[in-house]
C-alpha cells in the first residue's frame, strides 16, 4: 500500500529535536512492502494538521500521524484531527481505564493527568487494551489512519506491534512485489562505487540502485519490484550476486548490520578475544564495541589513556618512546598494542593514538593524523590515515578504521 | 520570514537514512529569526518534486530544498526543478571551472563526473563561488529558492556560510521579533515539569512554553514573540527567570551546552581532574567526555573493565570483593572509583558497573540494576539506580546518571 507520514511537534520544525520517528516507521514500513511517498513534518498548529491530513489522505491509501497525543497541555493533534475531519471529540472511558490499570508505577500526580488521553476523535480505537501509552487508529473513507505517540520507543513499539499487523490484513491491499537489500561499504568513495555498479541496473525499470554516503561509510541500496512474486526473487538473486563480486571486501556487511556487529560475529567465530588501547578516540571504540549484547564474550576491556602518564603506567609504554617519538607515532601506538595484549592477555589488542582536533596539531603531524597499532598471535602492525574533517569526523573515521582493520586482519586467515 | 524545508531522496523516506539535515536547516534558520512552518520529505520523484516546490513556494517566502544535486545518476533534483519552474537546464561553465578549481585533491576519474553539478535550471546562481561542492540559488516570483547538496556537512557549512546572510539582507523581511530558550533538565519526568511550568504561560499569546522528552533528559523551551523589541525582551527576561528558579538544579543548562560541557567547565573552573573506571557503560561516559575539544585538561582517562580479571589487574579491585559481593554491587563500584583514582593520581574516580542487559539479570540485580562509585578529596561515596529500558536505554541513561553524579557533587561546593 500507498503510505504517508506525518509528524507533529514544535520541537520538530524548530529544531530543537530530530525527528527520528518518521524515519524508524518510514524503515519499517517498506520492509513490511509498502512504499512511502512523502513524510511531513509540521508544529503544532491544528489548521495545518487538519490541511496536511486531508491531503494526505487524498495520495495515499493509509496515514501514520505521529505526536501531540500526549497530555500536556502543547498537544493538540486529537482536537484538531476531531476538527479537520468533523468527528466531535469523544471520551472513551475504557480507555482510560486500561492505561490508568496499566501503568500502576506512575504516581497518583500523573495519572490524574493521563485523562486526556482518552478525548479522541469520534470513531477511534485503541491500538493496544494493554498499552500504558496513547496511540489509537480511525478509518475514515474507507482509509485507515493511525495516531502514535512522539516519544521514540513508545511510537516504534505501537508501530511493530500494532500498525503493521493491521496494514498486512487490510483489504484491497496491492500485491506488489519489493525486495530490497543494503551493503555497506567502507574504504571507497560514493562516485566511484556509483561508476562500478551503474551498469547493473540500466535499461531495467524493475532494478533501481541508491548511493548514500553515510558517514564514514557509503551504503548502496538495491530495490527490485514487479507484479510477479518469482520474477522478483530471480531478478532480485542475480542483481545481489553480481553487487557483492562488484563491492568484494570492502562491503562489511549488509542491511542492519554494524561493523561492530561483524567484527564480535569474527571474532566469536574464531574463539578470539580483544582489548583496546584508545587515546585520539576516548572510549568511542568501545562503545561501538560494547554497544553489541554479549560483547563481552570476546571483549575484554581497554584503557582510555588520554595522558601519556598512563599510557606509561597502564599501558607500559616505554617513556623512552614517549620522548623519541611522540605520543603520536607509529612506534608509540605498537606499544600501545603490545602493552594492551600483554596486560589484559588477550589475543589482539588495538591501539590508536592521533591528533583530533581542533587544537594539537603541527606542520609534521596536523590535526587527523592518526597512528594505529595492532598486536597479535605472533605479530605487531602499524597503520598510518590522515583523515580529515572537525572533531567529530576525525573520531568517528578513526573508530570506523580501527574497527575494520580488526575485520580485514580476522577475515585474513 | 516565512520558511518551508523540502528534503530529497530515496534514500530518507525508505528509512534507511536519517534526515539530519533538515533539522539542522530549522535550528539555525529559527535561531536567525525565521519561522518554518513544515519540513517535506520526498523521494527523487521528479513530479512529486515540482509539486513540492511549487505548493512550498505559494506558502511560504522562502524555499530551502537540500539533496540530488550530485554526479550520480540518480540525483534528479535540478532537471525537476527545471522542469516545474520552467526554467530550461542550462550549463554554466564557470561553475564546473570553480569546483574544479576547488577540488583539486580529487582524482581526475572523480573530476570528469563532475560536470553534472554544472548543468542548473536557467537563472540559478552559485552560491559560494570557492565551494567544492553543489550549491546554487534563484529567484523564483520574488522568492528565493536554496538548493543545498543533501551530504550533512556540505550542506550545514553552506547553509550557515551563504543562506542565512542573504536572507538577512532580503528585501521586504519580516520585522518580528522572536527571543527563544532551551532548558535542559534532569531527574524530573515530562509531566511533572508541565505541572511546575503551566502556570507560567497562561493567557499570554506571546509566551510558549514547550516540553520534549529527549532521551535521557527532558528539554523546556520558552519562545516569545511580538512586534516589538524591548518589550519582547522584557517579557523573556521574566519567563527566563520564574523558569530558572522553578527547574532550580535539575536544570544543568540552557540551548546547546551538553552535560559533559557543563562537567568540563566544573572541572575547569575548580582545577581537578577526573578518571573513569566503566563496566556496563563500556566506554560511552569517556566517550562523551572526550567529545568536548580541550577535555585532555581535566579528563587524564580511565578503565574500560569489561571483565572481573581487569577490575583486579588494572584497578586493584581486591578478588575478596568481587566474590563476597559480586562485580555488580555497591562495593565493587566503590572499590573501581578508589583504583582508579589510586593508579591515576586523578582528583576524582567515577565507577560504573551494572546489568546493562538484556542477558545477566537476576532476580536480585535485574537487567538495568546499576551501581556508581565516586572517590573525591577524603571521601568515596556509593549509589545505585534501577534503569528501565533495552540495552541502548540503560547505557545511555546509566551514561547521563553518571556525568550528572559528578555535576551535582562539583557543584555542592
């Protein structure tokens, strides 16, 4: 089906918050093989809530109104969808009721407050009896339109639980076929992948290949689509093969899967443990990597040493090396790793040292330079990127390099 | 003046990437005086472009459309727009001269693509004559019309660099006057902060106060708007004033300053230093220190003890503890912040170790149980928090619980 989304919040057209909700339902939905056309994003004003879905409703099959249900007193989509499509709005005691019963932790100070809640527009049901959260659904001509709350995880509760199940049964449903896939690809530029894959998909309506830099890595999108379930699979098979020869080593993963994810899947894989050395990057490797449940099979910990006075006490850096060569140098971030493994005994220990920036750079080495150190099973390397770009960017590109030369070094045996 | 924010790619409204870009566009076009009212975000769907733009520009008084402009091929924005303005493509050679004047360091491979970027719909503009990058403005019925590239940092450093002063000198804008504030707050649920609040802005059509949950904090907003200065500025002065007093120290700071800026200038201001020692958190509280520029002045760095082996090795954590009590107890955390500030000489030792879940918990220490430690100057104290959430929720709550712990103690004396 044909859908839209709208989001509704000052804070949204402000910029005071990003709107991620619009975009984890956008994901969802066309996973689940409908597509969306447009998302709208508008503040708290009920005439443009009311105008933008009734346009809404006149392109698309099906509505998802996300926001201003909440019960303070800047939530206004239940009054001015009741306006917008003349449904009074109505009290639903039982309503009330269910998430009066289903929050009981709340103290007796909100609760009182939930009532609002359960004003909504005529002809509305809740999504779930069982939810303590707003969220209900209206068809209105012969359209179903569904209301979410703002607040992230609650919205993308409703919407897996709710909102999907109920579009799959919907009648008149279109049987159109999508398949989709993502890739991930690191070390390459987005013209350049774009120059060896363009060939693939032309001439062919049904094949349509997206370039998005991501950054810092690039992801490529195929979508397939056709009226016939077999066809698509074949079509959608080979185009899959001939990407993943095309891309090789340099695409990690594909759709929802993290660098970090494949590097804990490798290193599980191979009953190997890390520990990191991090200094330029203050704990971001880490992060990504103890982001992942059950981590910490393989990983054991790190050091953050941030002054060279621990990189010599936790690390046993020799301060010789510290003088000779720098804190950031090649030789520095070898015994960085070296001394990570030895401490903490495990198999690989990663190490990078680096200017991030703004401030600390020289002519010799300007801010981006960035020594990494890995030591392992019989051997110690060294690596050396000038990244470019502010703070964050240098990080960010540091920890996405460090983590894939751990996957390039286990994909190499 | 009077905004709207189109946003353009397949890739947004399938969800597979987030649309910064067009908050980022709000946030700064508000904080200049502007006011957008919706934020469309639509596929590379050449007539679903056109009609965009068009219905945008009877609205409003200005357009900013970012994305599609690039080589690849399928970057459809400007022949679109050619098309609906009826503005014939038009190839503007000293444009492709001055990217590629600009953009030397890339291959000459890249170079030849890069015609594409030149070829715009007649009358546009440059808008940066030394940029690298896509960027090019019209005039469209009196209006003007941005076109950013969609890559997020292209488009902020033009957007701050070229849009906003041009708005600033165009011809006939708007003279109302507009004075905001962000608040952000901790500790204090949503509607708990509302009830506090409410009172506040009743029956004054100038004042608006808005409320949104972030993830782990809650954001106050208060704008006020007239048509005149000094007395615009009057009546934010006082709302600024009730606001700060009423929120008192669960507000840690205001617009853009992060918890760990505020944490930075604490520990500034006083002279300390601080180390970290993280269990559940794995990195992300040294993460979010080592974000601020200048942090290596007061953050000498710490510990990431993923495992029971590295609270003895590296923070001298006595194995009695860990067996007597258990690596997630409040002895344990007391014991990591007392380790690490003994091995690193820091003034303070901040502890996490918890249950960031979703395996380990038990019916004692459920998923979420977190402890923290905080040795100082003569005393070592112990706390402990039940987060809700999955694991992403309990590591960045346990994160924020943390830099706030060190806050509310710097600012006890």
């Amino acid at each position: 089906m044909i859908g839209e989304i709208i989001a509704i919040g000052d804070e949204l057209i402000s910029g005071r918050i990003l709107n991620t909700t619009s975009y984890f339902a956008a994901s969802q939905l066309f996973a689940a093989g409908h597509e969306i056309v447009a998302m709208m994003t508008i503040g708290d004003n009920p005439a443009l809530i009311g105008q933008t879905l009734i346009n809404s409703l006149e392109r698309a099959d099906f509505v998802v109104v996300t926001g201003g249900l909440g019960a303070t007193t800047d939530d206004l989509t239940n009054a001015a969808v009741s306006d917008a499509l003349q449904r009074p709005t109505t009290f639903y005691p039982e309503i009330l009721e269910n998430i009066r019963a289903n929050s009981k932790r709340t103290p007796k100070q909100v609760q009182l407050s939930l009532e609002k809640l359960a004003w909504l527009p005529a002809g509305a049901h809740a999504l779930k009896s069982d939810a303590q959260m707003a969220g209900h659904f209206l068809v209105h001509d012969g359209k179903p339109v569904f209301f979410l709350p703002g607040v992230p995880h609650e919205m993308k509760e409703l919407l897996v639980e709710t909102v999907i199940s109920r579009l799959a049964v919907w009648e008149g449903e279109d049987v159109r076929e999508v398949r989709q896939k993502l890739y991930r690809v690191v070390n390459l530029a987005e013209t350049e992948i774009n120059r060896q894959l363009d060939p693939l998909a032309k001439n062919d309506q049904r094949v349509r290949i997206g370039y998005y830099p991501v950054f810092p890595e690039v992801h490529v999108s195929l979508t397939v689509t056709g009226h016939n379930g077999s066809e698509v699979e074949e079509l959608f098979k080979e185009q899959n093969r001939q990407i993943l020869v095309l891309l090789g080593d340099d695409c990690y993963g594909t759709d929802t899967e993290t660098l970090e994810e494949v590097v804990g899947k490798l290193l599980t894989r191979r009953h190997l443990t890390l520990a990191l050395a991090e200094s330029c990057t203050g704990g971001l490797v880490a992060h990504r990597l103890t982001k992942v449940s059950g981590s910490s099979g393989y990983f054991v910990g790190g050091v953050v040493a941030y002054s060279n006075n621990l990189k010599e006490r936790l690390l046993k850096v020799d301060r010789d090396i510290l003088v000779k060569f720098g804190a950031v140098s090649a030789e520095t971030a070898r015994a960085m790793a070296a001394g990570i493994c030895a401490v903490t005994g495990a198999d690989y220990g990663l190490a990078v040292t680096g200017v991030a920036g703004p401030t600390g750079g020289t002519d010799e080495k300007p801010v981006g330079t960035v020594y990494f150190g890995l030591a392992g099973p019989g051997k110690t390397s060294d690596f050396m990127v000038n990244f470019f770009g502010d703070r964050w960017q240098v990080q960010e590109a540091t920890a996405h390099y460090a983590l894939d030369l751990i996957r390039r070094e286990l994909n190499s045996f």
